[in-house]
C-alpha cells in the first residue's frame, strides 16, 4: 500500500462530505465517494464503507437530509443534501479548519 | 446540549423502525456497489474485476453495516434487550430448572417484603392515613426506681402542652374497651378517648361532620358528642347519610353523633381498630376510678407529640424533661420522682408496637437469611448449568465474544429470575400482610388488627433485595466463566470425580453456607421454644387451672356504687349456689391482662425511704375469698373476709418481697402502712405471683379489701372443675336474672389468660419455626442437588471403583460421607455463628442461656438427620451404577 496516502483524519470527513455537498448540490452515496476521491486526487484512502456511518452522523445532527430518489443511470438512490443547519455548520468548521492549519504552519515554520 | 437529544431521538425513533431502516440500508449499500461495478465495466474491466474492485474499494460491508447501526440505534439498549429475550428463551427452554430458581427467590424474597410491610405498617407507619408519621413520637410518664413507663395525668399534660415550645401538638389518644348500645343489642367494642385537637393534629379529617373543636375536652361530662369510624357508620348505621346530629349509647350515655372519619383511619393504637371517639370530658364515662381530669396524681393517659419540622428526639426530649422537672418542684406531694419521656413510634410502651418490636427485629434477621439460602440454592443451580453451559460460553468467548458482555449476559438472567421471584414474592407478601393478626386470638370476640402496608418504600427495599438477589446469583456462574481456559475447555474433561475437582468448592461452599444458616435458625427457633416452655411452665403464683375468670360491665351499665355493690353481693351469692362452684371472689384487675392497677405512694412506721424517693406500690383491690378461689398461698395471717367492709377497720394483705423490702425481717403483720393518707393495719402476707407478665421480676405488691376501696369495673373469678362454656351459659342466667340488660364478658380459664399474655413470645417462635422449616428444605434440596450433580458426574469413577472390587456399601459410605462432610462443616461454621449471634435474641429468650447445649444439640441432630435423607438418595444412586455401562460411556 503506497504510503503517501493518508488516512482520513477522524472528523475532517464529515467536513469534507459538507462542502461536497455545498458544492455540488445533492448527490447520493456513491457520488460523493467519488468525487471526494477525484478532488484529493486520490491521495486520499477511503474506504467508501466508512462514508455512511458519517452520512447518518452528520444527519442525526440535522446537518444533511436524506431521500430516495432516482440516479443518473435510472438506478433507486438515496440522495443527501445540505440543510441550512449544515450550511451554518460547514462555515463555523471551515473557519476553525482555517484558523488551525494557518496556525500549525505558523508552528512548524517557526521551529 | 439541544443536538445531543435531538441525536437521542433521532437514535431512539430508529430503535422503533429497525426493520425499515435495515431493508433501506440493505438497499442502499446494494445501489452504491452497482453504481461502482457499472463504473469499472465502463473502464473496461472485465465483469469479475469490476466487481472485485467495486468491493475492494467499499471496504468490508458488514463491518460497514455494525458501524452503521452502532451509529443508528442505542447498541446499550439493543444489547439489553437481546441479552433479554435470549434470557426468556433460556428460561423457557428448562422450565424444570426456572421453576425450581424461581420458586426459590420467591420464597425468599416474598419472606423479606411480608416482614417489611409489617414492619412498615406497623412499627413506622403504624396509623393509615394520618399525616407525616415521621414527626410523631409517643409520650409517657417515669418514675424513679421503677423501670417500666406510666401513664401521664391531666393537669401534666396541659402544662406540657403549655411549656414546650419545639413540639408542633400534643395530644391524646386512650383506647378503652366499651359497651356500644344500638336498638337492643349491645356489643363490646374498642374506641378512644382523646384531646380536643386529635383530628387537627393528626391531620386526619371527617368526611361528613366535624371532629371536635377546642373547649370540648373541658369539663366534666360537659361534651356528650362522639365521632365515629367508617366501618361503624357503614356496617351499625348502613351509611346513613343523615347520621349527624343522631344519637347513640355509649356505655350507657347517650352522646350526640358529630362526625364520621374517612374510609382506611383506624385511629392511633397498634393492634386493635377503633371504632369511635370521645373527647376527654367524658372520661369519668370510660374509665374506672372517677373524674380525673383535675388529678395530678392520676396517671392515665397515653398520649403522643408531633415534633416541630427540624426538631429532633433528643432535642424535645431535653426541653420536655425541664418541663417536667418545674413540675416536679412545683407540685413535689404528686409529681417528685416523676420524669416524662419520648418515644419513637415503634418503640411505643402502651400498644403492640413495643410489645411486638423485638419480634420483628429478629424476623428482619431471619427472613435475609432465608433470602440468602434461597440465593445460594439458585446460584448452585446456575453454577451446575453453566458446567451444562460451559460449550456454549466457550462457543461464545472463541467467536469474538468479550468475557464482559458474557457476564451481561449471564447478569441478565439472574436479573429475569430474581424478576419472577420479586414478583412472586410481593404476591406472597400480599396475602400474608394480613397474616400477622393470624397468630393472634381474638379477645372478647373483636379481632386484632394488624395490617402489614406495601407502600412504595415495601417495593423500593424489595426492589432492592431483589437487585441484591441478582448480583449474588450472577456472581457465581460469573466467577465459573472468568475461569473458562479456551484451549483447556475445547477438550473435552467431563468426567469428575467425587470430592475432588478445583470449582467443585464453590458448590461445596455455598451448601455450606446454607447448612451454617439452617443451623443458626434452628438453633434460635430451639432457644425461643425452650423460652416460650419454660415461661409456660413459670408458675405464676396462682392457680390456672380450675379458675375461671370474666367480669360484668357495670360502669357501662350506669350503675352507681351503692348499686353495684349490692349487685355484686347478690350476684356472689348466686354464683356460689351454683353446682359445681367451689369459690368466687370478685376483684378490679384480673393478673396478667391488660391494663394497669392502681399505685400509690406508701410510707411505713419505722422504714426510712432513700432521700428523693417516694416508695410507690402496686396494688389490687380484691373481695372476700379471694386468695382462695385464685389459688394465692399465704404465708402467714388471714385473707380478706366479708367482716371486712367499710364499716370495719382498714386492713392490707403484702407479699412476701414487700414484707422482706419494708420490714426487713421483722413480722409486718399487726404493723401499719399509709396508703394515700389512709392507714392500714396488715393482716396477711401472701406468697409473690406474677402481676403484670410473667416475666417480671418478683416485685413489692399489697392487696386491699374491694369493700373498703371499691370499684365498679371488677372482675369475677370462679373455682370450679366445670368448663368455661357451660359456666358461661350458668352464669348468663344468674346475671340476666338479676338485670337483663347487663351483658357478661367473655369466660375464659386462667390458663387462657396466661397464654394471652404470652402470645408475643408464641408469634415469634411460630414465625422462627416457620422459617427454620423453610430454610431447612431450602437447604435439603441445595445439598441433594449437590450430591446427585456430583454422583451424576462421577459416574465414570463410580464404575471403576466398582470394577476394581469396591461394594455397594463402600459407594453408599463413600457419597454419604461426602455429604455428611458437608453437613459437618455447615454446622461448624453456624455454631461459630450462633454463639456469636444469638444473644441477639435478648428480651425474647426467658431463663434459657443463649448458648443452651439443648437447642444446639436438636439443631445438630435435625441437621444431620435432614442431611442423611438428603444424601441418601445420590448415595444411592451411586451404588447401583452398572460398572460396565460407566465404564463403556
């Protein structure tokens, strides 16, 4: 297994399945495995598994709703999509991301 | 916070829909993986690549879906309730075995929650429907150099209320027996003569009517007005909603009826039910010995205070014991020496409660050890399922199982069994919170009452006993399956050997435990029959048999005391022309009963009482041939003769401690004694007898002519061979024939009497016995159980000792000694625990050592002998094992 890519740090993928959501407006399981994989370049190991644990997650707390619906292919999909809680949501955790990351490079360029 | 419950139930709905929400998962995992497949065939893989890559890629799916409904539901719950219904199942699957566990726990646990509704309904909240028992404490007198309470006067009473000022109320409540006149019946029946704010204090209010209001306590006969109970306007007066302002005779006086109490109020007296109640003004109605409302002297009513809310015992006690002390400078000639004190509710000294504490105290005792045989015996038989079990748990902890949610599993189970057995249990205890009253005779035809409560604090402790019951039950299989070696119990090791085997001592010791706990219960049982013997073979100083004794209700009659005495005369001489009577006397206290004789402070020529005590004494007022007909010895000088009257000159007959304590040798008769100013000249003393109970302790006791002191309210005693049926019917027609309105009381042999007296000391050896036998069955059917597991494992062993010479006889000694070992080492343990324990019994042994060789024995020989029928059959069993079928299997 190529050790370059990284495992999904815990937490940061619910964050990620937001703002797929916020960018891409509703999608189902599936695609939003996808194109989590194609952004990171699939730098990123995912077990596509994993995904749905998170999916009911982030809905339990109101941040997505779910609904079946029909696919591209004509295939029965569930599709999720953002509501204005997770919108709310995606900001604050996008901020703090931010406000992170900006600081440990602060720390790691300093020492 | 507001996103955590709305998780909960987010977690919670799903908990409800899980097959919906199983099938859409299901369904959606299904199209994700189709969509992944479609994409690989459109990259060009082959059909078996795509689907490879489109699995490899999702990760394991079932993992997947216990994430998922890890995450979707409440896995605690989920798992509770899987360990549930696998639990039911199993106790389905050996009904022989659950009913045997849960007859157990039910035996045990019903014992514990009967025993607590007694205690509750009649130690700690002995009266229904009165409010805050808690605060309630009861009140009586002291006086120096005599152990036991007294009654409290009138005036005292008033100036404690006045004085004290951390006590909420005082008031008073005085059961009296009474004659109850509707139409032309009259009956006997039990009511209260009470203070004004009794209702108001209690907090117990009339449903139709008033209770009383201040000011009708004041006066003498001033307030003729009476509330009734429940039972007596529904059962006497058919609910007759106009019964206010109605009439009814009470002791011959008609009282104007006020009010009616609410349905479940029996009034404040443990034992008995009250039927009505007077204010105190009337009392001169009720009571013997005259008006005593403006007496200091006169000690006799029984009261109780409600404590300010923040007060507690020793606080009032403290405030009320100053009080006490002004009055007794202030008024030194009644009150010197005269103390007051407080009482917890189940310590009360004038209702059963006192009487009945002891009792209770040690059924407490008794019933948590059955509880624990009964536990022991169903962890026995858990730890010989769990060695049937042992595949199944070793199954279980080689797949993956955690040894934790083992023990959830096996916890859950005992929980499911002790459920059953609480539940059976509180049925018991619900048919036996009446049981109580059972063990008690009824006297003069009205029955006792004593109901046990189930109040939520009943359930709480049940509840709680029932809890205790799980987790000793699902320690034992518990510390079976924290010793499960996997690679040992894959193979097989099913054959045992007897005596032998490492768990085999958990079995062993818990049959133990359960013989020592027998042995403890057998042995107080034996110490309390022996006690209950010995006190029925006390001689009480008088005659029990061929004396009868019952009484004539004057004071109800309204008979004055020039009528009376000529009826007693009259009713005398008839009496004694009867055939078959070969004496009567009359006298105002029956020995031994309930009820309280008259006392008074004596002093006598030439003895010097201690500084700050004024010697007071006990005595009876008995008629001419009194001695005679009760069968008291004299010592030396005369009995009371008709010649003794109140013409003649004032005499006393003492006994012998009173001789010996006051003229210290000397010979007191000829000598004089001042009784309440008047002086008396001694012509007799009488051997001691028992006055109060049998158990007393000899005491200082005289005796003075009913004529010359005389009461309306005595009772007739009769010596004759006949029975107390046929006097009864005699004695009726002398009596009617004399006045047909008067009604005779119950006949009963002095025997009768004596054992009355003694039933608390019966209600406990018939509940120890009972529960003695209990246990011990508990603990034949441990032991048995033990002993065929053990023969039914050893079979192999059996059959080879068989094959290589070893007899029938040899096999039988063999598991019996087994057993007996057992058995032996039970009794040790439970004789270390009874010399320890048993002097617990304290007030309710009688001249019986706690450690009597007697009752250790019996309960030795009882415990072997059970034991011996308990082995035999595994025994047996054992010695007719076919060795060659052992050998084969």
């Amino acid at each position: 297994m190529p050790t370059s890519k990284s495992e999904v740090l815990q937490g940061t993928l619910d964050l990620l399945v937001l703002k797929t959501l916020d960018s891409m407006g509703p999608m189902h399981g599936f695609g939003i495995a996808l194109r989590i994989q194609q952004v990171s370049q699939d730098l990123l190991q995912l077990n596509q598994g994993t995904l749905y644990p998170a999916l009911l997650r982030l809905e339990q707390r109101g941040w997505i709703a779910s609904k079946w619906g029909v696919s591209e292919n004509n295939r029965k999909a569930k599709f999720y999509s953002l509501t204005r809680a997770g919108r709310k949501q995606l900001a604050q955790e996008a901020e703090s991301w931010d406000r992170m990351s900006t600081m440990i490079n602060r720390v790691l360029r300093t020492s | 916070m507001r996103e955590s419950i709305r998780v909960f139930i987010h977690r919670l709905a799903a908990l409800l829909q899980r097959r919906r929400l199983e099938s859409d998962l299901d369904e959606e995992l299904r199209s994700h993986l189709e969509m992944a497949v479609e994409l690989n065939l459109r990259k060009g893989m082959s059909p078996e690549e795509a689907r490879g890559e489109a699995f490899r890629g999702f990760g394991g799916i079932e993992q997947t879906k216990e994430l998922f409904r890890d995450q979707r539901g409440l896995p605690m719950i989920e798992t509770a309730l899987q360990d549930l219904r696998f639990g039911l199942r199993t106790v389905r699957r050996n009904p022989g075995f659950s009913l045997l566990a849960i007859l157990c726990l039910t035996l045990g646990i019903g014992a514990n929650a009967a025993v607590f509704s007694w205690i509750e309904g009649i130690l700690f909240r002995p009266y229904p429907a009165v409010t805050h028992q808690e605060q309630l404490l009861a009140l009586t007198g002291t006086a120096r150099g005599e152990s036991g309470p007294t009654g409290v006067s009138w005036p005292d009473f008033l100036d404690l209320q006045r004085n004290c000022t951390l006590i909420d109320s005082f008031f008073v409540s005085k059961i009296m027996g009474t004659t109850l006149s509707i139409g032309d019946r009259a009956e006997v029946t039990t009511g209260s003569i009470v203070s004004a704010n009794y209702f108001d204090a209690i907090g117990v209010h009339p449903i139709l009517g008033r209770g009383f209001v201040p000011g009708e306590d004041v006066g003498r006969n001033a307030h003729p007005v009476t509330v009734i109970s429940y039972q007596l306007w529904k059962g006497r007066f058919k609910g007759d909603p106009q019964i206010i302002g109605k009439t009814q005779r009470l002791n011959n006086v008609v009282h104007t009826i006020v009010g009616v109490m609410p349905e479940g109020f029996y009034g404040t007296f443990v034992g008995w039910a009250m039927q009505f109640w007077v204010p105190a003004s009337m009392e001169e109605i009720f009571e013997a010995g005259g008006y005593k409302l403006e007496d200091r002297g006169a000690r006799w009513i029984e009261s109780y205070v409600r404590l300010k809310p923040g007060v507690s015992r020793e606080q009032a006690q403290q405030e009320i014991a100053a009080v006490a002390k002004h009055l007794e400078t202030d008024y030194p000639d009644t009150n010197r020496g005269r103390g007051i004190r407080l009482w917890p509710l189940w310590e009360t000294p004038f209702n059963n409660a006192g009487a009945l504490l002891p009792t209770l105290e040690i059924m407490l005792a008794v019933v948590v050890f059955v509880l624990l045989i009964a536990c022991a015996n169903v962890g026995n038989l858990l730890l010989v399922r769990s060695f049937a079990r042992r595949h199944e748990m070793t199954v279980r902890l080689a797949i993956g199982a955690g040894r934790g949610r083992l023990l959830k599993q096996l916890f859950t189970e005992g929980l499911i069994l002790s459920a059953f057995g609480a539940a059976g249990g509180l049925l018991v205890a619900h048919w036996c919170r009446h049981a109580l009253v059972l063990l008690f005779p009824a006297r003069g035809g009205v029955a006792m009452h004593l109901p046990g409560e189930i109040d939520w604090r009943v359930l709480a402790v049940s509840g709680g006993v029932c809890f205790l019951a799980t987790l000793l039950l699902g320690l034992v299989p518990a510390m079976q399956t924290g010793k499960i070696n996997l690679a040992a119990a894959l193979k097989s090791d099913s054959a045992g050997v007897v005596g032998g085997g490492g768990r085999a001592w958990v079995r062993s010791g818990l049959v133990m435990v359960q013989v020592s706990l027998s042995f403890l219960l057998l042995v107080g049982a034996g110490l309390l029959l022996q006690s209950l013997q010995k006190i029925r073979n006390t001689s009480p100083g008088f005659s029990t048999r061929g004396v009868l004794d019952t009484a004539v209700n004057l004071t109800a009659a309204g008979y004055d005391a020039p009528r009376a005495q000529s009826f007693q005369d009259e009713l005398l001489t008839r009496v004694k022309a009867l055939p078959g009577v070969e004496s009567a006397a009359f006298a105002r206290m029956t020995p031994l009963s309930y009820g309280s004789y008259s006392s008074a402070p004596i002093t006598v020529d030439g003895y010097q009482p201690p500084p700050e005590e004024q010697p007071i004494v006990e005595y009876n007022e008995v008629g001419p041939d009194y001695f005679a007909t009760m069968g008291v010895l004299l010592v030396s000088g005369r009995e009371f003769t008709r010649a003794d009257d109140e013409k003649a000159a004032l005499v006393a007959v003492v006994n012998e401690t009173m001789a010996a304590q006051y003229w210290r040798g000397r010979n007191p008769i000829g000598e004089r004694v001042q009784v309440k100013d008047r002086w008396m000249q001694v012509v007799g003393v009488a051997k001691d007898s028992k006055y109060e109970s049998v158990r007393e302790a000899p005491k200082s006791f005289f005796y003075v002519p009913l004529r010359q002191n005389f009461s309306r309210g005595a009772g007739l005693y009769i010596r004759t061979p006949l029975s107390p049926e046929t006097m009864a019917a005699a004695l009726t027609r002398e009596v009617h024939a004399l006045d047909p309105g008067l009604a005779l009381f119950e006949v009963i042999t002095l025997q009768e009497q004596l054992d009355r007296s003694t039933s608390p000391q019966q209600v406990a050896v018939t509940l120890v016995g009972v529960l003695g036998g209990l246990a011990l069955l508990l603990s034949a059917i441990g032991l048995y159980g033990v002993m065929s597991y053990t023969v039914s494992q050893s079979t192999r062993e059996m059959g080879l000792r068989m094959a290589l010479g070893a007899g029938a006889s040899n096999l039988l000694k063999l598991v019996l000694s087994r057993g007996l070992a057992l058995t032996a080492g039970g009794v040790a343990l439970g004789a270390v625990a009874a010399f320890a324990l048993t002097r617990l019994l304290g007030n309710l042994l009688y001249k019986v050592s706690p450690r009597d060789p007697l009752a250790f024995g019996s309960a030795f020989m009882i415990l072997t002998v059970v034991s011996v029928a308990a082995c035999l059959l595994p025994a047996w069993r054992a010695s007719h094992i076919d060795p060659a079928r052992a050998l084969r299997e």
